[in-house]
C-alpha cells in the first residue's frame, strides 16, 4: 500500500513526506456518513479521489432512546465493509475515522465502534465537540483564511451546533449546544401537525439559544455556516453566488427560505424543491437554528465555504503525518551524529560508512 515515507538528505537536512501521497477520512455524523479518498501533492494541496455519502440517520432513535438501533448499526456495519473497500481499491494505508454526537451520547455506541473495528478492521474514535469544532476551523482557514476581523464558525450537524470565535490567530473560544437539525425534528416534529406550526414550536424553541459573554464582547464581523444543510439552504435561496468555492447567503434569502419550507410538507419538498429525502425533514429545523444565531449576531449575510468535518480530518492527518516525518528524520539525523561521533574517536572510515548508510 501507498503510504508515508521519509528519505534522508546528503546534506543531513530534515526529510519530508514523499508525495504524492494517498489519505482517507470518514466522518460518522448523526444524519449521514461521508467517506472521502483524496491524494495529497503537497501539504496543504490535494485532489479528491472518491467522495460518498452514505444517509443513515445514525441519530434518529439515539436522540429518543439513548441507544442505536441494531438496524442502523448493521447498515453503518455494512457501509464500513465498503469503506475498506476503497481503501484497498485507491492503495491507501493511512486514514482516519471519527464519530460525532450520536455515537458519542450513544450507550450503545462503544458495541458499534467495537463491530467496526472488528468486522473491518477500521478504527473509529468518537470525538467531542470542542475537537469537531477544531476540525472545521482548520478546514475553513484553509478554504477562506481568517485574516482581519472575527468570525463565527457554525458546525451545525444532526446532533449539535458547535460554534466558535476564531481571527487570524487561531480560536478564541468554542462551545457546543445540543440543537442539531435531527435532534430537534425527534424532539419537536409531531405527525400530522401542519408545517407552519413546526416552524413556529421549533422558533419558540430555538429562542432560549444565546451566545455567551466572550462573544458578545468579541462581537464577530463575518458568519460561517457549514456542512450540508446550510449549503442546500444556499443553493435554494441565493443559487449562483458562488465565488472560488464559497456561496453568500443573505439573511434575508434565509427568512424567505423558511417561510417557503414553512408552508411545504415533507413530499413538496422533495417534488417542488428536490431536496433529497433525509434532507426536507431537516431543513427546517437548521434554518432556524441558523437564523437564531443570525439574529445574535447582528449578521446579514453568511459565508458558505461547502466544507466541513471530513475536509479537517484530511487536513490535520497530513499535518499529523508531516510532522511525524520530520521528528523521525531529525531523531534519525541526531543518531547517525552520535554514531559519527563515536566512530571518529577510532579513526572509522566516515566516507565508507555514510555511503553505507545511506
């Protein structure tokens, strides 16, 4: 398999990655998997190989029960098996597996990130929200750059809304809300209650969200909204402002979203708006949240830079990796030296022996 190699130098200098160099990363979110193949040719450059969504709503009985239901651990089973697949299929050894909230709140959840390993070999780490978080601004500074100002980053995912202040120094603070758009459709959304009345219990709801006191005082000049339901509401109110991979969403195109998928039921939605079937549910509830904090902010347009957790996890392994590199190198680099040095204090021939070496 393709994989991390480091190559010393003549001059003794610190080696780097060999690339190009091939990564994964799957992102367990609690309203979908994404799995993502991608080549590295430099650190900070790459090309995607294969992208996939898989929709298994990991979310739906974990945020009424506390438990995954043994269906949907089978098919996230299943939908791993196919994951290593690709892995073998784009020869790629190094990779990295991460679980959001669903898996983490989950009782059950340890079972299935045993299974995985088990029946795939995959290793699949759930991780808190600060670290989501962490991820998502390192995918943003990559895509936007954060210089001048203060931004608020907003992750809202299935389970929870992770938001952060960060500027070009790094992140200032971040903090986790459980009012993620499936979260709040388990919660809130009763068969046979007519739209506008969902979106009217899920404003009352999302009313009590507030933005503490560090980001009242740091008060942010520009609003990012990530993954997939803000880049659906984009698309469906502000089609065509999409500039170098980052779309503009007015808030004012976000109040005419709401009221349009106010007064639509679930099916209108995927006939007369062609949103996918795991998205019309949760549209709704995520354009609220995102509004909310809209309203918080005092913001009339949000920055949509269609990346999210999958594109930090990339991001940080090859970081992770180069690093690794360069330590092994240097570590080598200090002990040809001490050997060196030894070898010269009984007159070794030093030419033979680099050569040997090498």
């Amino acid at each position: 398999m393709a994989g991390a190699r480091t190559m010393t130098n003549q001059n003794g200098s610190d080696a780097q990655i060999e690339f190009p160099i091939r990564l994964a990363c799957v992102d367990t979110g609690s309203n979908g998997i994404r799995f993502m193949a991608v080549e590295f040719t430099s650190p900070a450059r790459y090309a995607t190989l294969h992208s996939e969504r898989v929709p298994i709503r990991l979310g739906h009985q974990v945020f009424l029960t506390g438990r995954l239901a043994p269906e949907t651990m089978d098919a996230t089973v299943e939908a791993f098996q196919r994951f290593r697949g690709y892995l073998k299929q784009f020869d790629i050894e190094h990779y990295r597996a991460v679980a959001t909230s669903a898996v983490r709140e989950a009782r059950n959840g340890p079972l299935l990130v045993e299974r995985i390993a088990r029946e795939t070999g995959i290793r699949l780490k759930a991780i808190t929200g600060s670290e989501e978080a962490r991820l998502v601004h390192l995918a943003v500074a990559a895509r936007i750059g954060l210089e001048g100002g203060r931004w608020l980053l907003v992750d809202l995912g299935g389970g929870s809304v992770e938001l952060s202040l960060v500027d070009d120094s790094g992140m200032l603070w971040s903090e986790t809300h459980s009012m993620g758009s499936v979260r709040l459709l388990e919660r809130l959304a009763e068969p046979g209650n007519e739209p506008g009345a969902f979106q009217r219990l899920l404003s009352e709801y999302v009313a009590v969200m507030n933005i503490p006191a560090p980001a009242q005082y740091w008060q942010p000049t520009v609003f990012i909204g990530c993954v997939g339901n803000i880049e659906a509401l984009s698309a469906l109110a502000a089609p065509g402002k999409t500039k170098d991979g980052v779309s503009r969403l007015p808030v004012s195109g976000l109040d005419s979203a709401i009221g349009l998928l106010a007064r639509l039921s679930y099916s209108e939605r995927i006939e007369q708006l062609g949103l996918r079937h795991d998205r019309a549910d949760v549209i709704l509830p995520a354009a609220v949240v995102f509004r909310r904090l809209a309203e918080l902010t005092g913001t009339r347009e949000i920055l949509v830079p269609h990346i999210g957790v999958k594109e930090g996890v990339t991001l940080d392994l090859m970081a992770d990796l180069n690093s690794r590199a360069t330590n092994d190198s240097r570590q080598e680099k200090q002990l040809t030296q001490a050997a060196v040095s030894f070898g010269r204090r009984y007159m070794f021939d030093e030419a033979h022996g680099r050569h040997v070496a090498r």
